[in-house]
C-alpha cells in the first residue's frame, strides 16, 4: 500500500525574521522499498536555532532540514528493523524513505538506545545533537575545572539549559543570561543556575560584574553579538570561550552583520580562547555523550524542560516561536 | 663618580592619540651600587604598540615602560660583567640600576649572545621581544602547514613583517595588509610576500578575495577591528586567528570601544579557533625563539628592517610616529 507522505518545503528565502509563508505543505507518494532502504514515521521533530542559519544553503523547493525521532515502518535493511525507535536528520516529513549508505549525512540515522522511563522526545533534545552539542562543545572548548566561573548565554534554551546544569555538576559557578524573568526564575529555581540576569531588563555589564566580582573564567555563547563582547570584556586571564551560535545574528545578511564592540582588546590582553564548533566534528563520539546525558538524568543531577507544539502542520509556528525566544528547554513538535 | 641618568615619565593620561606633551623627561642622580645590582647604559631604546595601551596601568609620574638594549657600565653581580650587552625591561631612561633578583619583572635583563657581524639593535627586534611575537605567536596559535593561505595585518611593522617571512619559510602563501604603497612594495619586491593589501586605498574584501580565491587559513593579527571582521568572514573551516594586537581600538576607551561588524557568525560556521597571546607566555623557551631567528637571518631567509629615531630625547616622537604607521619595519631609538 503506497505511503503518502507531508513534507514542508523552504519556499521563500527568508529576509529578516522568518515568516509562516516562507514554507510550503507539500504532499508526496513514496516509492516501494529497495533494497538497504527503511521507511520510517516521524514522531518528534525538532526546531532548532541553526536551521535560521543553514537555511540559506538551501535551493528553493528542498524540503527543510531538520532532525527527528521516528519509527521503523517496513526496512530492507538488516540494520534497521520495523518496530525500532531511530533518530535521523530527515527533514520536516512525516514518512521518510532512507538508504542511510547512499543518503549524503554527516550522521546517518541510527537506532536510538533504550532510554527507560524517560520520553523519546529526549532524542532530539538532552540525549541528541543538543545534549551533545552541550557535552562536548563546553567540555572539549571550555575545559572548565573546578571553582570557576562560568557564563551562559540563551541560558534557557535547549543548549544552554544543559551546559548550566553540566557546569554545576563540574563545580563551577554558574551564571545564565536569558531574555524572561520566567525563564531567568526556571534556571535558578528549578536548575540551580547560581545567578541569572535578564538581558532585557538588565545593564548586562553591571549584573554580570556584581554577579561575577572576581571576573568570568569560562563562557558558552550561543548568541553573540553586544551581548558577547560585553562578557568578554569582564573574562579572567587565560579564559575559554565556545561559540556554538551567534542567534543575535541569524536574522541578517552575511553581508551586513550587527556593528558591535571590538572584541580583540579582550583576547589579546587577557590572552582568551575562542573556538566556534559545530557538533559533528564529535560523530565518532557520539554516544559517549548520549551515554553520559543518559546517566546524569538518571541520577537526577540533570532536569529536562521540553516545550511541545502539536501537529505536523504546526512546525513553522514552532520553527518561529523558537526563534522568537518562546521556547524553555527543548523546542519538540509532536506529529 | 656619581651617574645622573635621564628618563621620561608618564606626565599625563592619553586622550586618543598621545601627544608630546604626554611625556616629561627628568633628570635623577643614581645611587651607589649595593650587592647584586648592576648600573647598565641604554644604547638603543625599542618604541612598541603594546606600550599605548599597557601605559593605562601606570601612575602618572612613573617611568615610561619599554625594552632596551644596554650596555654594562658597572657590576656588583656576578652574571653581568662590565661590557656585557644585555637587554632588559628597564623603560625609558639612559641609565638604571637595577637587581635581577628582586626587581619586578617576568623576564629579567640577560646577556646578549652572540650576533657575529648583525647589529646589537637586532636585540629590540627580530633578535628580541617582537622576534619571538612573531615566532612563537604565528607557529603555536596558527600552526601554518605547507600550502595554506596566511593574512598578516600590521604586516609591515616589527612583528607583521617577521610572521609573513616566517609563514613563506613555512610554505604558506602571504598576504599582508598595510598602509602605504611603499609598505606595500617593500612586502612585496624585499620580504617575498605573495599579496599585499593597501587598507587605506583598497576595498579589503574584495582585494581579499581576489588574492586568496580559496580562502584564508591562518590570521596573524596586530590590528583588530573591522579589518578583522572583514579577513574573519573570508576564512577556511577549522581556521586559525592569532590576536597579536588590536592597535586600530588602542586610541579608544575600553568603555567606548570601537563597533565593527560582528565575527560570532564566522566563527561558529567555519569553526574557527582565535587565541590572544601575550608573548611573555614563552618566556621558558625565549632563547629557541633568538637562536632560529638568529640562524634564520645568518641564512639570508629573513630580512630586517629598523627605522631609526637619534637621540635619546626624541623616544616620544619615534612612538607616536611609530603609532602614526610611519616607521617600517621596527622602530628604534638610536641613544
């Protein structure tokens, strides 16, 4: 029985903030199974800062990139088998035909370990790219050690809730910056984030030094821009910094990019770090760290928040709202 | 024989760029040596960039900081005999006494080895302190590989000039960025590099990418600002960014530092890694650093340049000329 299958396609190149008629609902019949591929149904998909970005490498009319938790419905493929729950970066579609040893992917699509009472959705979030994105790109970057001081921006995203939480159980001190009192009460409340500062309604430079008096050795920083270099002005000899996004950014041309204060003044006199990353680079690592989240949630040092949005057809809402900061936690669509 | 010695203190705090009046020179009889000091008399005077913007750390009325090379008048230590040529920390003035093993200083004055027929100025430049910027800043941040392409902005002064020589020993292809014409051409036609870049007279971006159509590996940067916002933007994946200097914001407040356009974005998406260094980190391996340049020059593989000021009075003018861009190469004060 032939598989109908939705898909939104990237249809308009977005200028500024992305809008809803950007994308388009597209049905397609999938084709009969060959040999090595697997038909597989989505059941979470997630929307995450960097699509805004890597947006523009795509044609107009490709379906949108994305990850997603999905189940096996039929396979020809002995590495796959119908039942079993997988993570893939198969784009917004609810059914997805694969061949994950043809399909161009830095990550083919794997069979996700069994995660106990914890939801699925969890794949795409603290046990997935997030999860690891957080683990290796503030470990591997920021090298944190105990007693020191750490900065988090977009502290109550999907990346950023899980670096605070990691940072604390390192022994550091933790101090987030988000844009809600919200948000800002759910970091230190529920996560035990030492400090928070609300950077909307906030002098960031003045509650970061009273938050930080002896300076700031560590920051993850997913949202560059004024923001970052006024972190960076306040950093300690010798600090690290891991730039996982510049989301202050996305929504401008790469030609013309926000003016913000110079920062090489700061790395030069106090001799800091910068590394940007992108979480591939750990593919060969990959479970390790879902091993590591697994264990850490397991034992209660790590919480998860996950913000739902219902339906397929609700994904560019989703997609919108996450970028308009609506998001706590884990943006997840459930299908 | 009492020594009157001479020596320019900081008079007042700079506003933008200094001014002559900034500095006032001031006569002072020394003491008797006692145990372990040594009285040495500068023979030549080096004027750097670190030095607008380190002068914000002293009181008015101290001595105006700088490297010199000196000759041993008089020794009551055993490791500095009268004769000896050393270099030493020991700022502005014509004669210091001075204790190596109490005196504040991360690289206490040492003796000169030998430099056969090459000029004891040498010592303040590529045999010295912007020697070893160059030699260990550019080879352990940006770890060159044969092929790559390297961008060296303030590329014709003391430390620019040595890193695109350096880089071309090490198989790179040079672009430099300077500011005249005459820099330009001496890059070009004397120190063999590949491209040169006139920043007041060109649009970087485009000359940029005309010359290095691939993309740049490494960045050697003394200048900062957008400039580097522009280099930054044309880089390679996993690219390397050695934050020497950022002498285009040392005129500015750091409360008011100049806004360039934003890097984040660059450095996320490429994976670009910038480390600022103070060169004094090295200060355990400084006689490598002397002894390759040393053998680099004997081999005729890296030329030199002073720019020399006469006389001892004249140390303001030869900084501020030095900060105005008209030296080439280093700048030197010949006592």
């Amino acid at each position: 029985m032939p598989v109908t299958a939705k898909k939104y396609v990237f249809a308009e190149r977005f200028v500024g903030e992305p809008k809803l008629s950007d994308f388009k609902l597209v049905e397609e019949e999938l084709p009969q199974l060959k040999e090595n591929e697997v038909l597989a149904e989505a059941l979470f998909l997630s929307v995450d800062p960097y699509m805004r970005a890597y947006v523009d490498r795509l044609q107009i009319g490709q379906v949108m990139i994305g990850g997603q938790v999905a189940k096996v419905l039929d396979s020809k493929n002995p590495n796959y088998k119908v039942g079993d729950n997988i993570f893939g970066q198969l784009g917004w579609r609810t059914h997805t035909v694969f061949n994950p040893s043809t399909d161009a992917n830095l990550l083919p699509p794997y069979v996700l370990p069994s995660f106990g009472e914890l939801p699925l959705s969890l794949a795409i979030g603290a046990l997935g790219m997030p999860g690891n994105t957080a683990y290796f790109g503030f470990l591997e970057i920021c090298e944190p050690k105990i007693g020191e001081t750490v900065v988090v921006s977009g502290a109550a995203g999907a990346v950023g809730s899980l670096v605070g939480q990691i940072a604390k159980i390192k022994g550091c001190t933790v101090i987030g910056i988000a844009g809600t009192d919200d948000k800002c009460n759910w970091l230190k409340a529920e996560l035990g984030f030492d400090h928070v500062i609300n950077y909307k309604t906030e002098d960031i430079a003045k509650s970061l030094h009273a938050a930080a008096p002896n300076g700031v050795d560590c920051y993850f920083d997913n949202v560059g821009g004024e923001m970052s270099s006024i972190v960076l002005s306040q950093m300690n000899l010798f600090g690290r910094v891991s730039c996982c996004g510049s989301i202050s950014s996305y929504n401008y041309d790469s030609n013309d990019r926000p003016k913000v204060s110079v920062i090489q003044p700061s790395m030069v006199f106090k001799q800091l770090k910068m590394e940007g990353f992108i979480v591939n680079r750990w593919n060969n690592r990959w479970m390790e760290g879902i091993r590591q989240m697994l264990k850490w949630i397991k034992d209660g040092k790590i919480k998860c928040n996950e913000t739902f949005t219902e339906g397929f057809d609700n994904i560019p809402t989703a997609f919108i709202e996450m970028l308009q900061g609506k998001n706590v936690g884990k943006a997840v669509v459930k299908v």
